[in-house]
C-alpha cells in the first residue's frame, strides 16, 4: 500500500469537516493507500506536562462541546 499524508480542512465546521475528512479516508482506503490524517486522529489525547496552551483550551473546550472525549495524559 502507498502511505499518504491526507490533509482536509478541520477548523470552522468541525463537525462537517471531520465527517468530510472521514469520506476522505475512506476513498484513500478504496484507492489501495494507508492515508494518515493526523488532524482528525489526533485531536482527543491532551498532554498536560507542559501545561495547557489557549490553543489546546480551545480545542477542549470545542470537543467537550460537541460530547467528544477528552483524555488527559502524561509522559512522566
């Protein structure tokens, strides 16, 4: 399989672009490619060592707006 880097837009209409980006992933998987979207994968873990950014606060905020997850983590 080639491996592809899938970009799609994320901010403004979470919702709509996160069910677009999926749509996405799923045509790379169609075409015989791994597609790797870490803006839609990634978006649920929080590390917290270094505290929390507005930027990270933002994101927390929008996610636990919507009912998504949020899990804090630490590497210590």
């Amino acid at each position: 399989m080639i491996r592809v880097i899938l970009e799609s837009p994320y901010g403004g209409d979470v919702a709509a672009n996160v069910e677009y980006g999926r749509l996405c992933m799923q045509d790379c998987l169609r075409r015989g490619e791994t597609p790797y979207a870490s803006h839609l994968l990634l978006t649920h873990v929080v590390y917290t060592d270094r505290g929390i950014s507005s930027g990270m606060a933002a994101g927390i905020a929008d996610s636990e707006k919507q009912g998504i997850p949020v899990e804090y983590r630490t590497l210590k």
